[in-house]
C-alpha cells in the first residue's frame, strides 16, 4: 500500500492535482481523505485544502 499527499490552497487547485494523479496511472484506490483548514492572521483568512489517498 501506497500513500500521496496532496496540499493546496486554493480547492480548484486540489481538484485539478487529485485529477491529474488519478488519471496519470492504473492502480487501486483504497481510500481517499479529504480535510479543510482554516486559520486567521490579522484580518486575513488562509486556508489549506488537503487530500490523502491510499492505493494498491
């Protein structure tokens, strides 16, 4: 089992690379998570949109 970590800061950026990696090869998808983090500097929000996936 193999693991690919993805981290983005923009959601259409996550997209678009866990497309990009999905479509690049044939293996099996076991799982895939999803998470959304924010946090606030000043008047500023950030925000980091993230997958994992685990595949054979």
């Amino acid at each position: 089992m193999r693991v690919k970590v993805f981290d983005e800061s923009h959601e259409k950026d996550l997209e678009n690379a866990v497309n990009d990696f999905l479509n690049s090869g044939d293996f099996d998808i076991v799982d895939i998570k999803y998470n959304v983090a924010i946090a606030v500097c000043g008047e500023e929000q950030i925000y980091c949109f993230s997958a994992m996936i685990l595949y054979n």
